[in-house]
C-alpha cells in the first residue's frame, strides 16, 4: 500500500515537471519578433511606417538590429528617400562582412536559441544589401563606389558550400559592368559584362550590341522575396517559400513612344535556395534527435523505476529534452523583392520623362503601380534610376 502511494506520488511530480518545462519551452519560442506589420506597411505603400516601425525596433538594439535596419533600409528607398536609404546599408555593410560571432553567441546558439546570435543573414540577404549600397551609391552620383559594393555582393555570393552556386548572382554581374563603365574603369566592365552574358542569355540587355552604346539603365524591383519557414522534426530544418506577385515586367514609354519591356536579371528566391547548409542546421537537426531521444529515455526510466533516484533521472532527461530548444532560425528580410529586372536603351542629350508601367503576365497594367521617372541623359555616361514596382507612397493615416 505505501510503495503504490509512493509511485503514484512520484509519477505526480514527474507529471508536474512536465507541465513545468512545457511552459517553459513554450515561453522560450516567442523570442524572435513578430515583423509583419513592417511587411505589411511596405506592402501596402506605408513605407514611411514601416521605416519607422523597424527605426524604433533598431534603436532597442539586440541581436535583429542589423535586420531592422536593413529593413528600414527597403523602406526608405522605396519612400524615395535615398541618402536615408544608403546610410542605413552604409551602417549595415561592415556587420554583414565579418561573418564572425563572439564564443558566447555561438554557445548560446548550440545550447539555446539559434535566433540568439546576431543576425547576419543568408547568404542571399548579404549579397543584397551590397546591392542595395551599390544601387544608393549610384543614385548619390557615384558610381565608384557603386561598382565596388556590386563586386563585394559578388565576394558574398561566393561564400556558398554548394560550388555550383558561387559567383551566380546575375544582376550584380551585369551591373557591376554597367557601374564600371559609367565610373571609366580600365575594361569597361567587359569581364562583367560577359560573365552576364553567360549567365544571363536570354536577356536582350544582355547582348553585346546593347551593352555597348546603352545610356539609360532602369532598375525594376518586382514583389516580395522568399518567405522563411521552419520545418521538419521539431522545425530544425529551414525552407524558403516563394511568395506570389502580380507583375511579370515593366513597359518604359516616352511620350506615349514604347521603349520595350525589362527583362529578368535575378530571382531572388533561387538565389536564397542555392545557397549551401549553414554550420548550425546540422547542429539543429542534432539537437531534434537529442531532444526526441532524452524524452523518450526519461519517460521509459522513470516508469520502470524502482527507486526515486532513478525516477528523479527519468524526470530530468524529459525536462532537458523539452527546454533544448532545436528550432531553426527563421528571421528574414522579409521586405526584400521577389526579382530584379533591368532595362537598357538609348536616348538623346537631355532631360527625359519615362513613364514605367508595371504590367502581369497577361500584358495588363498593375493597377496602383506606374510613375514616372526623370532621367538625364549625357554623351559619354550612362543614366542610372531605379524603382520598386509596388504602390506609390501613401500617406500616414490622421492621427498615426
């Protein structure tokens, strides 16, 4: 009579514990921010809210700041708003070039939360933000120095575990010959300029015959980039998931004259795909089966004990098993676009207006997305603009 009372007690607290360390790791998931109000502002043309909503978040500091910076980044480009834009990616660069963590990050990481570390993004989202430097640089009249963050987000592409998929990042190819050229470098930006080629073939701003005597480039953003998910057992795997969009290409007008359509340069959502495994997914899959593998073992030692000392280690396998976390990290630029596209052409000295009209795969407009953007064009140079083919600023609700 008291040994069954004395189990039936035992079995009570080791129930108790369960409960406890449920909680607990249940607490312990809701450590990364939630950023769908940024997305959604950018999304739906608030992009001075969504600036400031990732502003606020940065200025807290933490191991996201980076990533909310780089999003108020997005934000502030898309506002029009370029010398905001670029200190934004200025201040980012460096943080996403050193790639290394301090012990007590990677520590924290492996017995914890990956989402802990600082985050340094995907390979994908490093490239970007070179990009985004080179395209704010280029705005700001240098093209220099643009030509050098389009090489230094060729270096990040580089950075892959898969061969296959190093050095394949076909916009910043091509503009990268593009900013050479305009910035007079020694080729011209020709071993770019047929690195794009190659890459690129299909491309009709890609040919040789264009690239050569091209004074206009138009940069098109198109929809939003892949969506970052947990998956697998206990979500220690990570998967992209691509996100649709309405717009197909961007029709460039003058005057009511076509100028023809851009074309694709990358998607952005194979770009993040092709990259290879990071360190910690396998440490994260590891820590799945650990986690599966000390539950199990402690509920089978604790209903078979006979002691309370062998119970009291069956309870504490299963609450170490529960609080390790194995859960991938799943914090993303989710305001990245989803494709860049370019268009090239040629047109005389002078002021232009060109009319840039967003249309879906049928050939029919966006509704809500065509602008106008004025470029001016100099014999010798090349004219730079670029766009985000999304709703056009709105402004903040009264009172907000």
């Amino acid at each position: 009579m008291f040994r069954r009372s004395a189990r039936a007690s035992i079995r009570l607290r080791a129930a108790a514990l369960l409960l406890v360390a449920g909680g607990a790791a249940a607490l312990g998931g809701c450590a990364t921010a939630d950023r769908r109000i940024e997305t959604r502002e950018f999304t739906s043309g608030l992009y001075a809210s969504s600036r400031a909503t990732s502003e606020a978040r940065a200025a807290e500091g933490g191991a996201d700041q980076t990533l909310d910076l780089c999003m108020a980044g997005t934000a502030a480009l898309a506002a029009g708003d370029v010398n905001g834009a670029y200190r934004h990616f200025l201040d980012t660069f460096t943080d996403l070039e050193d790639l290394t963590a301090t012990t007590g990050e990677t520590a924290a990481a492996i017995v914890g939360s990956e989402s802990s570390k600082r985050w340094k993004g995907d390979p994908h989202e490093r490239c970007m933000n070179a990009y985004y430097l080179g395209v704010t640089s280029w705005l700001r009249g240098d093209p220099d120095n643009a030509a050098a963050s389009f090489k230094a987000g060729l270096l990040r592409d580089a950075d892959s575990e898969k061969g296959a998929a190093q050095s394949d990042f076909e916009a910043l190819w091509f503009l990268l010959g593009m900013a050479q050229r305009e910035a007079q470098h020694e080729d011209r930006g020709a071993q770019a300029f047929a690195k794009a080629r190659e890459l690129l073939p299909q491309n009709p701003y890609t040919d040789p015959a264009r690239t050569a005597d091209a004074n206009v480039l138009l940069v098109v953003e198109t929809g939003l980039g892949p969506r970052k998910a947990a998956v697998g057992e206990h979500g220690a795997q990570v998967t992209f998931v691509r996100r649709a969009y309405a717009t197909a290409s961007a029709e460039v007008t003058e005057a009511g004259r076509s100028l023809g359509r851009s074309a694709p340069a990358s998607d952005v959502y194979v770009q993040a795909v092709t990259r290879g495994r990071k360190t910690l997914d396998n440490v994260n899959e590891a820590k799945a089966a650990l986690k599966d593998a000390a539950v199990i073992g402690g509920a089978i030692i604790a209903s078979n004990a006979g002691n309370q000392r062998n119970v009291n280690i069956g309870a504490g396998m299963i609450l170490a098993g529960l609080l390790l976390q194995a859960e991938a990290d799943t914090r993303h630029w989710s305001t990245l676009p989803g494709e860049i596209q370019v268009w090239t052409g040629k047109l005389p000295p002078g002021e232009h207006v060109l009319r840039v009209e967003p249309q879906d795969a049928s050939g029919a407009p966006v509704a809500g997305t065509a602008r106008e953007i004025r470029v001016t064009v100099r014999d010798g140079h090349v004219a730079f603009a670029w766009m985000r083919a999304g709703p056009l600023p709105t402004q903040l609700p009264a009172g907000r």
